[in-house]
C-alpha cells in the first residue's frame, strides 16, 4: 500500500467545533427541559427529563471527537504513517469542563438568578428541580453536583474519540460481521 500526506487538524481548529457541540447540548437541553414545564410535577417524566438532557450533551460533546477520530482512522487505513494521538480530546474535554465551570463558580461566588442559572447549565435544569428543599431552595451542594455532572465532558470526549479511531461503530462492521460486505 502506498503511503500518503495526510495534515492533522491542528489543535486550534478542533476546539470550536467542540465547543459549538458543547454550547448546543446545552440549548437542546435547555430547550427539551422549559417544553416539559408543564408536567415539572410529575416525578417520572421530570426523572426521564434528566436521563435525557444529560445524553443530548454528552452525546453531542463526543460527536466533533468521534467524527476526528473517523477521521484519523481513515489516513491511518490510507498509508499515513502519523499516529493517532490518544489524549488530544482529552484535553479538549478539559478545556469544555473548564468552560462549563464559570457558571457555577461565578453563581457560587456573585450569585446570581437560579433561573439564568438554570438555563446557562442546560443540561442540569432538570436536575436541578430535584435537588431543592422543602421551601424550594435550590441546596447549597447542588452547584458542586452539576460541576461533577460536566466533568462527565472529558470521558465523554475521549471515548468519542477512541470509537471513532477505531471504527467501533461502523455499521457495516456490525451487520456483516468484521465488515466484509456482498459485493
């Protein structure tokens, strides 16, 4: 097999379609959560709500690593001698979590409204109707809760990542068994 150029994306320009991914889980979240307003009392559908809001972010978070890591899969398979780098989305997730820290070290130092809160952190808000008292009070751990949550970005990015370099999801790969496909 002959062996061709391949030129890696740089670093640089990963990041804004990570960080684009990562605002819209959020919006999708956020929107999904405010269209079930109507049933916030009802525990079953408020608890689904959050399963929910929680895999729109972390799936779309992985999706620019998957497609990158498919990416590198592909010039790899081509002949490209280049390896693929294994932590490069980790520290992308990183920088997303770092990103989607702000917001509770900002309401956990200043404080500011519970509902920009809310919408801010999109794929929390639903969460966030779980963990307030009696009186409604959002808790006082509940913003080191939702830190914990988008922690969840880094793994999320990196295993987007490994699926998409090694090709684990390729559907013709699942259905014909190690991918050779009928001609």
């Amino acid at each position: 097999m002959q062996k061709t150029s391949f030129v890696r994306k740089s670093f640089i320009k990963l990041l804004p379609p990570a960080l684009g991914y990562m605002v819209m889980g959020n919006l999708l979240a956020t929107i999904m959560s405010i269209s079930l307003a109507p049933f916030s009392t009802e525990t079953a559908i408020m608890g689904l709500a959050v399963l929910f809001a929680m895999a729109i972010y972390l799936l779309l978070v992985a999706v620019p690593a998957y497609k990158n890591g498919m990416d590198e899969n592909k010039n790899i398979e081509s002949g490209s001698d280049l390896k693929i780098p294994k932590y490069r989305w980790v520290v992308i997730g990183l920088i997303e979590w770092g990103i989607m820290l702000i917001p509770s070290l900002v309401f956990l130092s200043v404080g500011y409204s519970i509902g920009v809160y809310r919408i801010i952190l999109g794929a929390i808000q639903p969460l966030s109707l779980f963990l307030v008292n009696e009186n409604g009070v959002m808790l006082s751990y509940s913003p080191y809760v939702f830190m914990g949550f988008y922690a969840l970005t880094v793994p999320a990015c990196h295993i987007g990542f490994i699926l998409g370099a090694g090709d684990k999801l390729n559907k013709d790969r699942i259905m014909y068994k190690g991918g050779e496909k009928d001609g």
